[in-house]
C-alpha cells in the first residue's frame, strides 16, 4: 500500500544540504563507503549469534560491547532487555532525544544453524538481513560519529530492542515509550530497501481464542455434549463473512487452527489464532469488536442446536490477547519524515515506497511522537524464511541515510534542531 508523495519543506531540504556539505559530516559519508567490507563481517558475526524472541540475552551482551567500543559510555541493558546507549548533545539535556533503534531479535526458534554461507555474490543466513544489517548500520554510525569528532545539539540514543517479532509484540519498543525515558523522536532501522520510508504505523490485533467442551464419544455423547470444532466452525465461517472497509485498509484472517483427538470423538476443544491489522485504530477496535462477537455467538448457537442449558455440559469460548500493536499514520510535514526525505534527496535514493507497515515504531507513532522507520542499504530476500540471504550492494547507504536525517533533527555544526522538545 503506497500512498500519494506529499510536497517536501524547502527549508528542511536546505538545511540538509548544508549539514551534508560539512566537513565533518562529508568525512562521515566516506567513512561509511571506505568502511563497507569491515560492516559486512560485523554484520555476518552479528547474524550468527543466535537471537531468537524471549531469548536475546547473548546478542544483547555483544551490541552493549560493541557500542561501549565505538564510544558509548552510557550503555545498560534495560530491564526487558534492551541495549540503550546515549550520546549525549551540546544542549546538555536540554534539547531534543531522538533515538535510533533496530530490533536484535529474529523469528527463528533456538537450535537453528544460523551459520552464514557464501555463495557468489550472495550469503545465506537466517536473520542475516532482519535484523542484522541494522544493528550492523548502527555500528557505523557510531564508528562515524566517533571518528569525525561530530558534536550534536540534541542527545542520541542508539537501541538495540527485543521482542520486535511475532508474539514478541514489539515489546521492547513499548517498554522504550513507557513513559520512563524522554524521548522525542523516533527513527526504526529495518529492512534493507533504502528508498522506503513509512509514513504510518500498521496497527494488529491478535487473539488466541478456544473452544471448551466436556466432549465425548461420537455415538454415545451425540446430542448430549456440544462439540468444540462445530462451534469454532460456526464462528470462521461468521468472521469469513463480515464486512471490513477497504480505506483505511482493514484485514483480517484466521491464520492457525487446532483441535479434537480422533475421528470419533466428539471434540472437548479448539483453538484459533486469528490476526486483524488495520491503519486506523478506530477502525481496528471495530473490526475486533465484532469477531470477537462472533466467537461468542458462535458458542452460543451450537450449545442451542442441541439445547444445552447446563453451563457445564456447554461449549464455551475463552479469550487470550497474544498481539497488540497499535497503529497510527504522521503527518506529511512530520520532522521525521522530512529529514529522511532531504536526505535521500542528498544521497541520490529515489523515494520508492512511501507507505505504513508494522514495525518498532508503531509505538511511537501510536502516541503522537514523530517516528518513521528507514533501512540498512543492501538487498535483502527471503526474509522469515531458511533461505533467507542478502547481497551486500551500497550497504553504505543505509547508515548514511540514517545518520544525516538524524543529524538535521538533533541539530549539529551551527544549525539547529528540526525536531520540537515534547512537553
């Protein structure tokens, strides 16, 4: 989903020009191509640290050395098991926070050979390109900052999160905007396509719902004991039919199925894990309200086909919320989304998908805080997947992209901040 390319601010396309044109900061540019065949085996060593969701422990302990190398000395490892590193600015706390952040968890569960191969070109490695050649560019950055003695107006924080797949639910990046840090700005690194910038967040719900029955014997139970998998299929076939609007685009579908024991047994329980994902929260809180609806309905039309009354001979549905990440669209004149514009402009990256997706910074774009997530420069391909793998081609333009939007929002050299200090 692309949406129409809004007009770009000539003053923040002009002060980005100017910082690029800076020494200190052209220095930075050619560090990051210079520096090229170093990142791609820090990202292969990156990759091969196996990090699946809930157990990031060892790759976090490796992000915290690697920023403490490259000149972090404020580096901790929250207690949800984030790496946070601040570099503090010039305004000493009195500027804006922007933090930059790239998940360090993948989807692949413990015991997956995550060694990577070479063949040609190409390098094969489950998680190699998500999320490594993220944290692979924020590495460069620092490197960057670090070596061209550039000073900032605004502090930067430098993130490593957990939880950003699946059932990790983005929990890393909640608990970054929980309230317990100050933080005014957001840019994600994900994904490897550098002439993609989202401009809004796809909000998902997700359920897992379960069908409770006594159950029992096929013949002898039939008619007394109402079946699990009759009443999760009275509730599919209601959710296959309700109506979703198509803008804002609003989705749903029933992705996992399981249940009963045997053939001939009529079924004490089924499960299903159903997904709902929209733009717009309001739109997503009402598709929810009714295929929630629709579980209970459900329930209650298969315990009347056999007129059960008695609440513990009836089939009943039960509720577990495993996925709720919130959604939220920026505006086309949100810092973020200029900065990063201006700096494709000066990096010579056509803008190619301007569009939300589900990402780290659903969080904060859920609350208001500008946010946008851009990528690491290379080609990234069959991502979530074993062949997973990645052509290391201008890897270098992922951490420039980042590392000049980020430099106009905070401020540096003379010119100031383009991001606003929230209340």
């Amino acid at each position: 989903m692309s949406t129409a390319i809004p007009p770009l601010s000539e003053a923040v396309l002009a002060k980005v020009e100017r910082i690029f044109a800076m020494p200190a900061v052209q220095g930075a540019m050619k560090q990051a191509l210079d520096e090229a065949e170093f990142a791609k085996a820090e990202q292969i060593r990156i990759s091969e640290i196996p990090s699946p969701t809930f157990k990031e422990e060892v790759r976090a302990q490796e992000i915290a050395r690697l920023m403490r190398e490259y000149g972090l000395t404020d580096v901790v490892i929250d207690p949800i098991g984030n790496v946070v590193g601040r570099r503090p600015g010039r305004l000493a706390g009195k500027g804006p926070v922007l933090a930059l952040g790239a998940h360090m968890d993948t989807v692949f569960p413990e015991g997956t050979d995550v060694r990577v191969r070479q063949e040609g070109n190409v390098y094969y490695g489950p998680g190699l390109g998500d999320n490594a050649s993220n944290l692979r560019s924020i590495m460069q950055i620092l490197r960057c900052l670090r070596d061209n003695k550039i000073e900032t107006e605004g502090d930067l924080l430098f993130v490593g999160t957990v939880g950003e797949e699946g059932n990790g639910d983005i929990r890393g990046s909640k608990a970054l905007f929980d309230g317990s840090r100050h933080i005014d700005g957001f840019l994600a690194l994900d994904s490897s396509d550098p002439t993609r910038i989202l401009c809004g967040a796809t909000g998902s719900h997700r359920w897992r719902v379960t069908m409770k029955s006594p159950g029992g014997h096929s013949y002898a139970a039939f008619g007394k004991i109402p079946s699990a998998i009759h009443a999760m299929g009275r509730a599919v076939a209601a959710i296959a039919d309700i109506e979703v609007p198509a803008e804002p685009k609003t989705t749903f579908t029933v992705g996992v199925i399981k249940g009963g024991t045997s053939v001939n047994t009529i079924a004490a329980e089924c499960s299903v894990e159903v997904d709902m994902r929209s733009v717009d929260n309001a739109s997503l809180l009402a598709l929810e309200e009714k295929v929630l609806a629709a579980f209970r309905a459900a329930a209650d039309s298969e315990n009347a086909r056999w007129g059960i009354t008695d609440e513990e001979t009836q089939v009943q549905a039960v509720f577990e919320q495993i996925g709720n990440r919130p959604a939220g669209m920026r505006p086309d004149d949100c810092p973020v989304l200029q900065c990063a514009r201006s700096a494709q402009i000066m990096l010579g990256i056509k803008l190619g998908k301007y569009m939300p997706s589900s990402t780290d910074a659903n969080a904060p774009m859920s609350l208001g805080i500008p946010a946008t997530c851009i990528s690491s420069g290379g080609i990234g391909r069959g991502a979530h997947t074993l062949e997973e793998n990645f052509i290391f081609e201008d890897i270098h333009l992922g951490p420039q992209l980042a590392l000049l939007t980020a430099l106009a929002l905070v401020g540096t050299g003379g010119e100031a901040p383009e991001l606003p200090v929230r209340a």
